[in-house]
C-alpha cells in the first residue's frame, strides 16, 4: 500500500486519481467500512447477497469520503483537536490534496511540489502548503464534501427506499462522519 518506501523520492508519475482510488478502496472503505457493517449484518441474520451489495455500494463511497477528510485533517486539522500533527507531506503519501494538486498544477507549481513533497524540512512542507492554498486546495475539499454528503444521502434513501436495509445505519455514519473535524 506504500506509495513512497521509506528512504526514497515519490514517484509522481504514481500519484494519479486512479491509484489513489485504489489505495482507498483496500485501505480504508473495505477495512473499516464494509467489513464491520456486512459482519454485523451476517451476525443479524441478513445473509442476502443482494442486501451485502447494496450496503457495500453506500459503504465504499462513504469509506472514499471519510478518507479524502482524513487527508484534509492530516494537512489542515487543527493537531488539539485531531490528537495529532498531521505528517502525509513529509512522509510523501498519495494523499487526495497532492493527488489534486498535481491535477491542477502548472508546471512550475509540479516543479516546486515535486522538489519539496516528501521533505522533513518545515519550509518545504510550507512550500507545498503554500501551492495546496495557491491551488484552493481548501475550498475544493469543502465543494468535494458537499457534494459527496448530497451525493451519498441520495444514495442511502434511493437503496434503502427499494430494499428493507434500514436507511437509519447509514445515515447514523454519515452524521457521525460528515462535518467532522477529527
């Protein structure tokens, strides 16, 4: 799942919407998820396979959403609240801001982030800080949050509307997801 091994430079080339979609499908919407929703639901008593498809079509974009907040708390999280400073830039992760980044970059701004992504240094990391807000890295997180909450709610009314999975669980992660700071 690393995309930068300890030790060496990005390879940027790697750093694409598609591989990021990747690693947040088996990092993170699987794992913790549909894993721990569809267990339950086995344990319930709701063996259905098409029931199990449906929650996991809810639940794996709604593992994509909480991990591009993730991403955006790690950069932007204030560290007393989420408990941590956050480290993807230094530690060169394929996180959803460089990912973007990249995609709306001239080719100075490539430059200076391919220079600086991955770096301990404090003014490297302000470097790449710098073009994520140049960017508006930040306002695009919040437009992408909108969107996917809208986007997501439908989706829970539309497939618990024409199945009898109950619409209460999912809407109970999004309230606990959406809008959080931590």
């Amino acid at each position: 799942m690393l995309s930068t091994p300890p030790g060496t430079r990005p390879d940027f080339s790697c750093f694409t919407q598609d591989r990021y979609n990747s690693i947040v499908k088996y990092k993170t919407a699987f794992y913790s998820f549909c894993l721990p929703v569809q267990l339950a639901m086995h344990l319930a008593g709701w063996i259905d396979p098409h029931f199990h498809k449906q929650a996991e079509i809810i639940l794996l974009k709604m593992g994509h959403f909480f991990q591009v907040q993730d991403d955006y708390l790690d950069c932007y999280g204030d560290p007393a609240v989420i408990g941590k400073q956050g480290t993807d830039i230094e530690d060169g992760k394929c996180s959803w801001l460089i990912v973007s980044a990249l995609a709306h970059a001239t080719s100075e701004q490539c430059q200076i982030l391919q220079k600086n992504y991955a770096l301990s240094d404090p003014a490297c990391i302000q470097k790449v800080k710098g073009i994520y807000k140049e960017l508006g890295l930040s306002e695009l997180y919040h437009s992408y949050e909108e969107k996917s909450y809208q986007e997501l709610t439908s989706l829970i009314n539309e497939l618990t509307d024409s199945t009898e999975l109950p619409a209460a669980i999912f809407h109970g992660f999004m309230k606990k997801i959406y809008g959080r700071k931590k």
